[in-house]
C-alpha cells in the first residue's frame, strides 16, 4: 500500500491496531446522523472489514486510510467512496477522534487524499455531502478548496425533523 505523508499527518492502510479507535468512531451514536444508521457496528464486522481492506479500490469502489499523526498516533480515517472510474470521481469521507479535531490533521489528511486522488487514480474531482448544520465541516472543506454544489432539501430525517443536506466538490485535475 501507498503511504502518504505530509507535515502534520500521514495516511497508512488500516490496520488491525486500529481497530479500537474504528470501533469508537463508528459507534458514536451522535455521528450517526451523518452517516444514515441506526445501530452500532459489531467488533467482529470491523475486524472482517479490516481483515479486507486490502481489496482493491476498483473492485469495492472503496478505499480507508487511517490518519496518523507524525509520532503514528492514530486520530482518525479518510475514505474515498463511491469511486467512478469512468466518471473520474470519488466522495470523500473523513473522520477524526474529538480530542484531535481543530488540529489541523483534517486539512493535512485532505491535503493527501487529494494528492493520492490525482496522481494515482488520475480523478477529476472529489466531493463531499454535509449536513447544512455542520458548520465546522463546511468551514474545512471550504479551506481546502471545496465549492458549494447544491442543497438538498430535507434530504436527511433525524432527531425528530427534517435536514438540509449540501454538495461540496473540488476539481483536482
């Protein structure tokens, strides 16, 4: 596996080790609501998924990395999703443990999922979908280049009401 690194992050293929940290961000329920489910992850789920993980981006679509800082601390993932190779583009997915957000590890993971997006998948563009009032999203991805796309209206139902939900992307070629 490729591995990519910068000042502040590197993104490494997950591993088993990670898996604790995986098992926390999948099952914090108040994420769900980003992520369209209602129940949690089983630690064996994640292990097989993890245990696969070695498959192919063309064949599942998919791609995780792990984020580590410099000292290989693990703070989160970054996933491309729904990978269209004849289109040229990929979703991005990104995730990072509460205590190591506002770091800048996000900028810093974004910053290589589109190198490795561009030069080893040869993309034309990356999007991303954010909940309208995730603001802390919409304002880092905005940093990184993403532009504002669409609005889809009442496009997500939780906590009791309807959400808006935003189309951000960024052309890389």
């Amino acid at each position: 596996m490729i591995q990519l690194q910068n000042e502040i992050v590197s993104l490494r293929a997950i591993e088993p080790e990670d898996i604790d940290l995986l098992f926390d961000l999948e099952n914090d329920v108040g994420l769900w609501k980003y992520s369209n489910r209602l129940q949690p992850y089983s630690r064996d789920l994640l292990q097989n998924y993890i245990a696969n993980a070695h498959k192919d981006i063309f064949e599942t679509r998919q791609i995780k990395f792990t984020i580590s800082r410099i000292d290989h601390t693990a703070v989160g993932f970054i996933d491309l999703f729904n990978y269209e190779p004849l289109h040229r583009r990929a979703g991005v997915g990104l995730l990072i443990r509460n205590q190591d957000q506002s770091k800048g590890y996000g900028g810093g993971a974004l910053d290589l999922i589109r190198i490795y997006a561009q030069k080893y998948l040869q993309l034309h563009q990356l999007y991303v979908n954010i909940a309208e009032e995730n603001k802390i999203s919409i304002k880092l991805f905005e940093r990184q280049g993403y532009s504002f796309a669409g609005k889809k209206k009442d496009w997500n139902f939780y906590e009791g009401e309807y959400h808006n939900e935003n189309i951000y992307q960024k052309m890389i070629e």
